[in-house]
C-alpha cells in the first residue's frame, strides 16, 4: 500500500469517527426530547463526509499553507458542535427549517458536484447552472444557513465559537479557491457574469 493511499485511509476513518460523534450526540438528544434535533445539519455533514471520501483526484490542487489550513476547519468545525441541555427549535420549529432549507441547497449543489467535490482549493469542472447561477459559492451559503440554524437551535458559547470559527475558515476556502480557478477562463467569464460568491447583493 502506498503512502498516499494509506494517509488517505487514515483521513477517511477520521472523519468517520469525527462524524459518527456528531450524529450520535444529537440522535441521544433528539431521543431524550423527541424533536429531532440538528437534523438538516447532520444530514448535511453526512453528505459532505460520504463525498470527502468517494471524491475524484483533482487535477490541480492548491499548496498554499493558508488553503491546507482553513480547508478542514470550515469544512469539518462544526463536527466539533454538540447539542444543549434543551434545545430550543424556535416558534413553528423555524430553527430546524432554516437547516432543512440549508440542506435542500446543499443537496442539489453537492449533486451538481458530485465526485468533483473537494476539500482543499482545487482546479476541477467549473459549474455554472442551477444553484451556480446565483451565487458562486452555493454549498458554502448552505452550510453557512444550516450551520447558523444549529447554533440558534442549541445555543452555547462552545457552538457560537465554533460557527464563528468554520466560517471564517469557510471565507478563507472562498478566496482561496477562486485564486485556483482564476486560472481557468471559463471560470473568468463565469465570474464575470455572477458577481457574489456567497450572498445574492450582500457578497
């Protein structure tokens, strides 16, 4: 086995377990309270952990320290994230909708990507339907809105930390990544034509 291949095992099984911690401690707490607590966010990090690991080899990846550094912290804090004592869903459950919402983008942003997905910035297909045709970076605006409908359902000062924390790492993926794909000019004219990476008329 190569050295590559086993690294990336490794990675994997990481996650696997960073994973199976999360969706544990919120199935625990969705049993003791009967609601379903931080569903739509983990459905959301099971998705980006089961494409982590079926992903295709880019074909051109970042070495940039800065883009090794924040991949993993945006794409994977949040796993660090635990429910409180007694989560609260909002009026008519609005908290656990917002997540849901989160998760339908993500769902058909992540199908869009399929195996392309990535964590590190990379050169890969450039996307520009569907959800790509409204902002550049709709994944990340997913997670954004179910990582901030987790936190409002179970707030902590751990948990606030911890969003403030991913998305930092999240915008530092954003710039770090259109600094890859620059390079391609599909990817300028793409850029030329959607104007906001993360927010319609905000960013």
């Amino acid at each position: 086995m190569t050295r590559e291949r086993r690294v990336r095992l490794l990675a994997n099984a990481g996650l696997l377990l960073l994973f199976g911690a999360f969706a544990y401690a919120n199935l625990m707490r969705w049993l003791e309270t009967g609601h379903p607590v931080g569903l739509g966010i983990v459905c959301v990090e099971g998705m980006t952990a089961a494409l982590f690991i079926l992903r295709h080899p880019s074909q051109a990846t970042s070495r940039r320290t800065l883009a090794w550094l924040a991949a993993p912290v945006g794409a994977f804090a949040m796993l660090l994230a635990r429910p409180v004592g007694h989560p609260d869903a909002g009026p008519l459950a609005v908290f656990e909708v917002v997540q849901v919402v989160g998760l339908a983008v993500a769902f058909v942003g992540l199908g869009f990507l399929g195996r392309s997905f990535g964590i590190v910035a990379a050169l890969r297909r450039v996307k520009t339907s569907g959800v790509y045709g409204l902002v550049r970076h709709p994944i990340y605006a997913a997670y954004l809105l179910s990582y901030t409908g987790y936190v409002l359902e179970n707030p902590s000062t751990r948990n606030v930390a911890l969003l403030a924390l991913s998305t930092a790492g999240q915008l530092v993926r954003i710039a770090e990544e259109e600094r890859v794909l620059v390079g391609d000019p599909d990817y300028r004219a793409y850029r030329l034509r959607v104007r906001y990476r993360l927010i319609p008329f905000v960013y």
